[in-house]
C-alpha cells in the first residue's frame, strides 16, 4: 500500500490548516520534513516541531505534528498529522514537498476507504461520517452520528443472525431429511422469517421522513409583484436577503438560500413576480420563475391580503395546484385587509399571515414542513437517511417475501433459500460486507477530500 496525502482542512486561508498522511512511508517523510532523520514520536502524542524547505535551510512552519502507529490510527495504517497556519501558500508548499518525498495525493473520501478495509469502520459508518460533515441542521448531525456510532449496523445485525439461522435449518434439511421434521422446520422458518421481514419494513418505513433530513425540500415563494414575497422570504431566513420596495418587480432573479425549519433543510427560493413581463430582462426572470416552480417540493403562493384577487393571482394559483402547494395570505396588518379566502376556493391550505410584523410566522413555518413530516427531530430514533440503503432494504424485504410464499406453497429448500441468501446478500451490501469495488468507488467519489 502506497503513502497518501492531502490537505484536511477548507479552502481559504484560517488559523490552523492540517495535511495529513496516511501509509507506510508516513514517519519516514515526516523525518524529512523536520530534517531529524533520528526523529521517533511517540504514538498519539502533538509535538511541536520546526519544518523546512526542501533543498535550504530556511523554515517553513512551526507546526504540531502527531503520529499514529499502526494499527492504531483512523486508517489503520501508520498516519501523520501536521497541524500548521493555515496560510493557502504555506499548505501548498507543504503539500508539494510531501509529494516530492514519494507520497500521492489522496482522492476523495481514500482514507475513511482505507479505513473500511482496514476494519477500523463498516461502510455504513463511513456513509455516517460524509453525512456528518454535510449535515445542515441539528437533526441531520443527530443521525448521522447514530449511524457513525453503528447503530444501523447493530440493527441490521439481528437481521442478519435471524437469517442465517433459517438459512441453517434449510440446508441442514437437505443434508438430513427426517420424515417427521420437514413440517416442524418450515413453521419454525415462516415464523423466523415473518419476524425479520417486519423488522426490516419498520425500518424502511422511517425513510420517508429520514430522507428530509439528509437531502432536505426545496420550496418556492411565488405570486404577481408586490404581493411581499421577498418580505416573506427576509422574515423566514430572519435577515434581510432580499431588497423590499414598494415599486412591483423589484426581484428580476431567483435568490436561494438554505434554512433549517423545524429541524428539516429547506432550499428557500424568491422569485420573480408573475405577470406580463415589460421588457426582455424580466422576461427572462419569469422564466426562471417556470423552472423554480417545476423543480420545487412545494410551491409557497403568496397574495396580497389587503386586496382582492387579481387575474395574475387566480392565474398563478391555477399554477400551483399543479403541485403541492400552500397559499399564504400576506399583508394582515393594513387595517383594510380583506378576507381573500372565500375567493381561493377549498381546494388549498391557507395560511394568514403579515410579513412586517411576524404575526403568523409560525404557522407558515408549520404549514411549510406538513406536507413532508410530522416529528420531533429532538426524540426520534434511528432512520434511514440514505437512498442506497433504503433501495436495499426494499430488495432484501422483496427477497424474503418471495421465500415466505414459497415455503407457504410447501415448495422445494432450494428455492425458498435462493431468496434467503439474497436477502442475506442486500442486506451486507448496506455495512459493505457483500459491495464490489464498481459500488464502493461510487459511494466515496461523494466525499471530500482528506476524509
């Protein structure tokens, strides 16, 4: 195994910026570096040592190093840690020198790999930690710390176990046929492999709400000009993102933004108002306006309380209710507003609210995240968060279905264990016990790199 190397911290400049290292030839380019050819750390210890330019004797960095002694670092292989100023042109320097000592840069997501094959994580664990580092909210970090912790791994670990044991039953029939038994053994299997299969569908089942919190909803504030969408849009992100005026049009563009509401990521997007565009440029913003509109989990239509309904509003609610959608009735403060929504019909959740005063926030923050999930992010358990592992639980549950009705025709061992060890197979594919090489480079072609 070669020697790895990359930079582990942001892009930019920063107080601290670490490289790391990871392989056999670690402590050996370390040496070079603090030209100490003597030099032995101490594992899992921070020194603080001087690094030089290569070919001079002119400093480069003071810097803390840590060595971590096979097998045990992150990795499981001898790794390096050089904690330096985070300075872009110092980071460079460094990184350039390492290379010239015989180590390549590493490629996203190599060392969690590498710990993977090392035994030092399962695959789900390092799923966990990509999650971890991109986790927008609260909620998201929560679970993805659970699954780097293991959690979904000891779960589908009694599945598995279960599994096997009525995979062992199965075969030790067709070793041994026992007149009196085969009966025994099939209801002892229904019974051992109805008890997995409601497991995993429990399971699975909290997919619909975990994946909100990974991937998050894309939602969208639409209506004519000067309905106060962009005020609308300030008072959710609780800054002022967007210019306000009280002359229509003033949005021209799209303006995204994301914000967690009730511990789910939303992409929170202002656009254009819709209406007969007056010149080529705000043609262009409806346009794009179109384009949010189709793309967007939900459609937030905003009208003007304090008016009736202009033929661009029924225009634009005609629109919306090609998806799913709310409509928030703005404005309530001004002492004319009317009440608009006998003219909105029943077929839509409305929602009163004033964009200057706050009143009703809330209950568009409520209405917003409804339609996708009704939970506490404080108090939920384990979900699944991942489209990967949900798609193969869903074949592992259809593969023991397909066993369950076989045994239940009294059909042969060996097709009832064909759907068996394929459920056995889906499911160490989710912990990279079964994954071929093909699916792991597709997986951590997702992480940063120096993880």
């Amino acid at each position: 195994m070669d020697t790895i190397v990359a930079v582990a911290t942001p892009p930019g400049r920063s107080a601290i910026g670490m490289i790391r290292m990871s392989g056999p030839g670690s402590l050996q380019i370390l040496r070079a570096l603090v030209r100490d050819p003597q030099f032995n750390p101490t594992s899992n210890q921070i020194i603080l040592k001087q690094i030089f330019l290569a070919g001079s004797e002119e400093l480069l960095d003071s810097s803390l190093v840590s060595f971590f002694k096979s097998p045990h670092s992150f990795t499981g292989e001898d790794m390096v840690e050089i904690s330096c100023h985070g300075s872009p042109v110092v980071l460079r320097q460094l990184l350039d020198q390492i290379q010239q000592l015989d180590a390549r840069l590493a490629g996203p997501g190599e060392f969690t790999l590498r710990a993977c094959r090392n035994g030092k994580l399962n695959l789900s664990q390092a799923e966990g930690i990509r999650d971890l580092i991109n986790a927008r909210t609260s909620a998201a970090a929560q679970q993805a710390a659970r699954q780097l912790k293991g959690q979904l791994s000891k779960s589908l670990q009694r599945s598995k176990e279960e599994l096997i044991s009525a995979i062992v039953r199965l075969e030790s029939a067709l070793e041994f046929v026992e007149d009196d038994l085969p009966q025994l053994r099939n209801n002892e299997v229904v019974d051992q492999a109805s008890g997995t299969l409601a497991g995993l569908k429990e399971l699975s089942r909290t997919f619909a709400t975990g994946h909100l919190l990974r991937d998050g909803i894309k939602v969208a504030l639409v209506g004519r000009p000067n309905v106060g969408k962009s005020s609308v849009f300030n008072k959710l992100l609780r800054f002022e993102r967007a210019i306000v005026t009280d002359l229509p049009g003033t949005t021209r563009d799209s303006l995204v933004e994301q914000i967690s509401l009730q511990g789910i990521p939303v992409s929170l997007t202002d656009t254009a108002g819709l209406r007969e565009a007056g010149d080529r440029i705000e043609a262009l913003g409806i346009s794009r306006t179109q384009q949010v509109i189709a793309d967007a989990d939900l459609v937030v239509l905003v009208v003007d309380g304090s008016s009736d309904l202009a033929s661009e509003d029924h225009a634009a609610l005609e629109e919306a209710r090609r998806n799913k959608h709310i409509v928030a009735v703005n404005k309530i403060d001004l002492p004319l507003a009317l009440k608009v929504e006998s003219q909105l019909g029943g077929e839509s959740t409305v929602v009163h609210l004033s964009a200057l005063t706050g009143e009703g926030l809330e209950e568009l923050t409520a209405a917003i995240v409804k339609p996708f999930a009704d939970f506490d992010s404080e108090s939920v358990g384990l979900m699944i968060t991942d489209s990967r592992h949900y798609d193969l639980l869903r074949r592992a549950e259809s593969s023991l279905e397909e066993s369950l009705l076989l045994l239940h025709q009294n059909a042969s061992e060996e097709l009832v264990l064909i759907g068996l060890h394929n459920a056995l197979k889906f499911l160490g594919e989710i912990t990279g016990e079964t994954t071929t090489e093909d699916i792991l480079g597709q997986i951590f072609s997702t992480f940063c790199i120096g993880k």
